[in-house]
C-alpha cells in the first residue's frame, strides 16, 4: 500500500470500530476484530487500543513507517442485530481483503435499515404486559403495562433528550410512564398500580450492560467494565428516582 492508502485504511478499520462499540461489542472483541482485518491486508505489528469513549490504533506499513490515528466514540448502545451484521462485514472483509478503494466505499455506502416501529411497538407492548402478569398481576394490570409500554417507545424514539444524556432520559422517562400508569389505575384501567408499573420498569433495566460491565472486568479491561457498571448503576438510579417521584406527586392509587 501506499501511503495515502495505509491512511485511508486505518480510517475504515477504525470506522467498523466504531460501529461495533456503539452497537454493545466488547472493547476486548473491538481490538480483535481491527487487529484481524490489519493482520488480513499485512500489517503484522499493529498495536490497538479501545475503550467504550475512544479507539487508538497503530499499524506499521510495508515501507517501515508507523501510522497511527485515534477515533472518538460518542454514542453507545445494544443493537445486536446490527453486531451481527458488523461481524458478517468483518469476516469477509478478512476472506476476501478487497482493495481500499471498494473497502472505503462498502462503508460509507452502507445504509442502515429503517426500523419497523409497528413490530417494534408490539414488541415494547407484550414485554411490558407480560412482566405485569408474570410478576403477580392480572389481566387488567398487563393491558395497563401494555398501554404505558406504547409511550415508553414513542419516548425512546422520538425524545430527543435520549441523544443528549442517557441518565437524564431514562429519569424522565421513567416519571413520565410512572404518571401515565398511575392515571390509568386512577380510571380503573388497571388495578394494581405496582404491578402495572413493574412491567413497564423492566423495559428500561440496563441488564444487558450490567452484564457486559462484569464480563468487561473479568477480561481485565477494568476501565471499560467500571464505566460501564457505573453507567448500569446510573441508571438503576435513574428508574427508581423517576418512579418514585411519580408515586409521590401523585399518591399512588389512592
């Protein structure tokens, strides 16, 4: 490769990166999958650094030269569907190494399916509704869970204040829903107001990220899972403050 080409490379590895941690990936898997794609077009010394804000990487070209760029990762979140996309992505680029020109270009033309919101919203609205029933409610209880579940998903995609701060959003989310529960018992649509509310508040447990907190310590990425345990904790926080403050303002059923 030439210069201008080893340039242009290291931009798309770190790209794909990027893209698997704002999907969730494990910053250990991150690191592996750049260091197989460099290791796939021969850069055998490549030294890669990622944590869930930052990915740093350092390749030595054919011509003995050291490359060496930084990405900045801003978003974050869990879309395993796209991560098993990305994954797809990486192991033919590592099969096939096509030349950087058609790498480059396979990237930025990539278009990110449009979500299905109708499925995606029955899906938010049996979630809801079948904690409620599971955790001791009755039918009415899981129709209520299931009502405030379609607020929660217009909240979770339309509310911009998701883009700005994730402990924010889910506090205010949480009380929104916390209200429109409470409302619903108020109008006899539901019946138990803690059941109703326990299966919406499942829908915003960060469980997945707690789990890749512990799983990011016990692969000795200490940084990473602590930040990200902090992040899960945050928001735990978040949830029963929001919840609780609703309950308070407005008395609960009574």
């Amino acid at each position: 490769m030439t210069e201008k080409e080893c340039d242009v490379f290291l931009e798309d590895v770190l790209e794909i990166g990027r893209r698997l941690v704002e999907t969730g990936a494990e910053v250990r898997r991150v690191e592996d999958t750049i260091t197989r794609i460099c290791t796939a077009y021969g850069f055998d010394d490549c030294e890669i650094y990622a944590v869930t804000s930052l990915i740093v990487a350092t390749i030595k070209g054919p011509d003995g030269k050291h490359y060496t760029q930084s990405v900045r990762v801003v978003s974050s979140g869990t879309d395993l569907g796209r991560l098993e996309e990305l994954n797809a992505q990486s192991r033919y680029i590592c099969e096939n190494t096509p030349s950087v020109e058609e790498l480059t270009k396979s990237i930025k033309s990539y278009e990110r399916p449009k979500p299905k919101p109708v499925i995606k919203c029955i899906g938010y609205m049996l979630a809801a509704g079948g904690f409620a029933v599971f955790f001791g409610g009755g039918w009415q209880d899981g129709l209520a869970s299931a009502a405030v579940a379609i607020a929660i998903y217009l909240m979770d995609y339309n509310l911009k204040l998701r883009n700005i701060n994730t402990v924010i959003y889910t506090f205010v989310a949480s009380l929104l829903s916390g209200c429109i529960a409470i409302l619903f018992v108020h109008l006899g649509f539901g019946i138990n107001i803690d059941k109703v509310m326990i299966g919406d508040i499942m829908l915003f447990i960060p469980g997945l990220l707690l789990v890749s907190s512990v799983k990011e310590m016990f692969n000795r990425d200490i940084v990473t899972g602590l930040y990200r345990m902090i992040e899960a904790v945050l928001i735990a926080v978040a949830i029963a403050g929001g919840f609780a403050l609703s309950y308070y303002l407005f008395g609960g059923a009574a």
